[in-house]
C-alpha cells in the first residue's frame, strides 16, 4: 500500500498515538526520498527524451547531407577554418568547379550550407524555399519591432508583401517620376554645403541619395524638410550595423550593459519614426486633406493608405509593428538601392563613353516629351540598361540566402536538402557565368539588355543640331534599341526570385533612372584627375567651366567589393580572382560633380 496513505489510516487510528516519533521522521524522510526519486526518474526520461530526439535529428541531417555532393568536413566544426581563410566566394567556387551545380559546406556540426549554381535548379529553389534565415527576422525584429514585412516565415509576411507590392508597383510608380528632382536638388545642396568640409565617402554619398530617395517617395515633402533626417539615418545605420550581433544570443543578454546602450538607441530610433509620422499628419491636417484623398507626393504614401493611418492610430502592437515595417523598409531599401546608386557610379565614371551616350539619350528623350520638366525614363532604354548592368555586374550581396524551416526541400535533380538548412546562390559567380552570359560575362556591357532595331528615331520636335551631340543623333537615327525584359533570363538575380522576391523592384529601377536622369542632365560625373580633360570638353561645348567642388573619396570597402573577378584566360571563366586593376586606381581617386550648362 502507498506509504501515504498508510500514514493517513494510521492517522485516523486511536492507537496510532501510540507512534512514535522516530517512526514519523521515517516516514516523513522515506516518503521526501520517494518523491524526489520520482522527480529525478521523470526528470531523466524527460531529458533523455530530449537529446535522443535532438540526436536523431543531428543523425538524420548527417545522413541527408552526406547524398549532397561536396568537399569532405576536415574537422568536426565543419569548414568554418577554411571560410575564416579564405573568401566564401572563392571556396563557393572551387567546390562547384570540382563537384558540380549542387555543393554543401558544413558551417558547424549542426548547420549545413548548400550552394546551388545552376540557373534552372535555383529558379526551382527559390520558388519552392519561402522562407528566410531565423537570425535574419529574430536582428530585424530586435532592431526596429515587431514586422510583417521580413519574418522568417513565409506565411506571416505573404498578406503584407501583397499589399505592399500593389502600394509600391500602382501609387508610387506614378509618383516616381515626381519626387526625385526634387531630392537631387535637395542632395546637391547639401553636397554644396559639405563641399568645404573636405571629401564626402562616396559610399556613404550613395547611401544618402538613396535614403532621401526613398524617404521623400514614402513621406513626400515633410521628409525633405524633416531637420532630424541626418540623425534618423545615422541612428537607423547604427542600429542596424549591431542587430545580427545581438540577434545571435540564444538568450537575451541582460547582463551586458552594451545590450542595453543597444535597446535605447533602437528605442530613439522608434521615437524619431513617430516624430516624422507626426510631422506627415500634420502637414496633411494643415492643407485640410482627407486620407482618402489622392494626395500625389504630399504627405506620402504611409498617410494616404486608410489601413496604414488605422493601424497608426490603433492599439499599441498594431502601430508598434506599423512602425517596424516603415523603419525595416527604409534601412533595407536604402542599403540596397544605395549599393545600386554607387555602382552606377563607378561604372559611369570608369566608362565615360556610356555616361556621353546616355546624356545625349536623356537630351533627346527630353526633346521629344511634352513635359520638358520631368525625365521620362521609358524613352531611355540605355539609361535602363546600365542600371540592369550595374545590377548584374556588381550585386547588392554576394549571396542570395533562403531557407525551408518546416520541410524537407526535394529538388527535380533528385538532391534532398533537409529541413532548416541555409540555401544560398552566388551571386558573382551566376551572374558573370560564360554559359548564361556569353564570353564577356565578366565584363561591363550595358547593350547585352539591348535589341537593335533599323528604325530611325528622329521626331519633328528632335533638332539635330544639339552642340556636341550630332554624331549620337546621327547614329541613332540609324537605328534604335528597345529594352529587353532581364528577367528572361533565369541568371537575372539582383532582386531575386520566386516567392520571396524584392518586391520593390519595379520601383527601385523607376526611381533610379529618374534620379539618374535628372543628376546626369546637370552634372557629369568623373574622376578628379580627369577634371582638366572636362573643363576642355566643357569649354567646347559652351558649357559652364565651373565645376561643383564635391569630392566623393572612394572608400576602400567599395574596392573590397569589387575585388571578386572572373579570371580570363581560364579554361571555364567560372573561378573569381583578386584583380586590382580597378580597385588600385579608386582607392587614390576622387569624384567630381561638374555643373552643365544646359
């Protein structure tokens, strides 16, 4: 019989009086023993439970990963030694040359790498694989809240990418065309203001454009006037810079001190996005507009959405992850979009001729528009082209990264890739790949997006006598190029693909060319050692000699992220290599911004 309830019967007993204490603290003591026995047995079997389960999972991953073709682990840690050496790129490489379009790479005894080159097999992948990194959403959330926009799961984000992408693509492509001569003229005074400070990081010049770019496109004017602007995007640049580190804690870090340094700036950062929304309404309250009103670029494009100005003006974790979403676009948009702004850049000043080209096409296309004050970028296909160029040539990231959390990623090849390991494509090496590019991937060729068509493009309003540009007209009258769609091909990768893909490209490439059009029809852009060469060129074209004293030291992270090359003379072209060439003439060279006088 169980001892306690003998204890109670005897309890009941007259006789059990007649017990004595030693017999008591026996019982009292056996039965503390059986119970902590039995907490230790449930205990043990619930652990045991536990790490048998943790250990079939390991074992399972070992026996799906070991079908994966790739380079044997030289240690239990995986090759994260060989990675701390050497470029991922460079080993991404080697590891496809040698074993095929599929490879994997351990990063640890638990987390695999799989690296897929083939264009086919990655079109596959990425629509099959919605998800994205755990990391990655757990450093978004940390740094700016609660989002819809970039959690991990596919199936929290898919209602919001939706929205965004029906907000994006219809509203604001009409109104691209509107907002950036306004935010070239603002960033130009400002680079005249800076001029006197010395040189201005022409990397962080790019970020800047790119930033009131999107900023006057989501806020409108408020956002060009907003005297916090500087601090909100080095407060949000910041922020971001350390999310992934503190992300990595499996638990949070409450005893460190700099985790908490962290969350006050994350807390300032939500305070400035809230000044700047109340700025917005305030400036649409003032001109006595309505929500629903079609307000064009005024108070932006947060304000004129009735569900967005709800959830602003709704319960605390409505607003709270209205604000996540606006602050994780903004710092995603702008790192990206900045990247693309400051290749355009370095490709426009190392090929002068397609920045001349481009500048008579833009001359033109204004020349033939019935609104000669907005740029109409459709008519300038080799504008376009350059920025796809650019985009293919130097890529925002060097790896497009995706993830099936919850099951099993089955391939048509046969290859199983087991669930919650990190998918990844190359970019630099399927993007400069000779089977999907031709002989000259590695090189920059803006008219590979270009079709070649015998129609003369000559209109009545077009005058042929433009100074300096006779010859471009001539050529052009010959024939005309339109604009291939990139996305044909399945090796287009800079906003990637599949369900996961930027939904923000349509106005990404719109609100570049426009910003493009409008810089490059007032400025030429080049290399200080090359400013005596333009002031001739200017003097010839009865163009303005004075030049805008803007320097843009190029920063050597841009010559880091150049220094992946194809090596020609290679038997496949498909290995990168460190070439210098470029990167040694950037890092002693300045960028100019000469004024035309048009």
């Amino acid at each position: 019989m169980n001892p306690f309830l003998c204890f109670v019967l005897q309890a009941w007993n007259p006789s059990s009086c007649q017990v004595s204490s030693m017999e008591t603290s026996r019982f009292l003591r056996d039965y503390a023993v059986w119970e902590i026995n039995a907490f230790l047995w449930i205990s043990l079997i619930t652990i045991t439970y536990f790490l048998s389960y943790k250990l079939f999972k390991l074992f399972k991953l070992w026996n799906q990963a070991c079908k994966i073709p790739g380079p044997p682990s030289p240690s239990f840690y995986g090759h994260f030694t060989t990675l701390s050496k050497q470029n991922l790129t460079e080993v991404l490489s080697d590891s496809h040359e040698e074993y095929g379009s599929i490879v994997k790479l351990w990063l640890s005894p638990k987390q695999l790498l799989v690296s897929i080159k083939e264009p086919e097999i990655i079109k596959e992948m990425l629509l099959k694989a919605k998800d994205k990194l755990p990391l990655t959403g757990k450093a978004f959330n940390l740094a700016f809240g609660r989002s819809t926009l970039f959690a991990s799961s596919f199936d929290k984000v898919e209602s919001r990418r939706e929205s965004l992408a029906s907000e994006l693509n219809v509203r604001l492509l009409d109104r691209a065309n509107l907002i950036p001569t306004k935010a070239v003229d603002h960033i130009m005074a400002e680079l005249h203001q800076n001029m006197t400070k010395g040189s201005i990081n022409c990397k962080m010049t790019s970020q800047h454009m790119a930033f009131t770019l999107l900023g006057a496109t989501i806020f409108g004017d408020t956002f060009l006037s907003w005297s916090k602007s500087t601090i909100y995007e080095e407060l949000l640049m910041m922020v971001a810079k350390d999310a992934c580190f503190w992300a990595s804690y499996s638990v949070i870090p409450f005893w460190k001190q700099g985790f908490w340094r962290y969350r006050r700036l994350c807390t300032e950062l939500k305070w400035l996005a809230q000044d700047l929304v109340q700025q917005c309404s305030k400036y649409r309250q003032y001109h006595h507009m309505e929500p629903s009103a079609n307000l064009g670029m005024q108070a932006g494009v947060f304000l004129q959405d009735n569900i967005s100005l709800q959830e602003i003006n709704g319960r605390l974790n409505v607003r709270d992850e209205s604000f996540g979403n606006i602050m994780s676009l903004l710092f995603h948009g702008c790192l990206t979009t900045g990247g693309l702004i400051n290749n355009m850049l370095m490709r426009l000043v190392t090929h002068p001729e397609i920045q001349h080209k481009i500048y008579s096409e833009i001359i033109m296309a204004k020349k033939g528009s019935e609104d000669k004050a907005q740029p109409v970028v459709e008519k300038m296909p080799l504008l376009l082209a350059t920025i796809y160029e650019s985009a293919r040539v130097m890529p925002a990231g060097h790896l497009l990264q995706r993830c099936s959390l919850k099951h099993d990623l089955r391939l048509k090849s046969g290859v199983i890739v087991p669930a919650g390991a990190i998918l990844v494509v190359p970019m630099q090496l399927v993007q400069t790949d000779d089977s999907s590019w031709g002989n000259d991937a590695g090189k920059f060729n803006p008219y590979r997006f270009l079709s070649k068509t015998e129609k003369t493009s000559a209109s009545p309003n077009m005058d042929a006598s433009i100074a300096g540009h006779a010859e471009e007209l001539k050529d052009q009258r010959k024939c005309t190029f339109v604009l291939k769609d990139p996305n044909k091909n399945p090796a287009f990768l800079p906003f990637g693909s599949g369900a996961r893909a930027c939904v923000c490209q349509k106005f990404v490439i719109q609100g570049v060319a426009t910003l493009f059009a409008s810089l490059l029809e007032q400025y030429e852009v080049c290399l200080t050692n090359n400013l005596s060469i333009i002031c001739t060129l200017n003097t010839r074209k009865n163009l303005n000699p004075s030049t805008i004293a803007t320097r843009c030291l190029l920063h050597r992270e841009w010559t880091n992220d150049c220094s992946v090359r194809l090596r020609s003379g290679s038997k496949t072209n498909s290995k990168p290599s460190t070439n210098y060439s470029m990167s040694q003439d950037f890092l002693s060279s300045e960028l100019v911004f000469a004024r035309r006088n048009n």
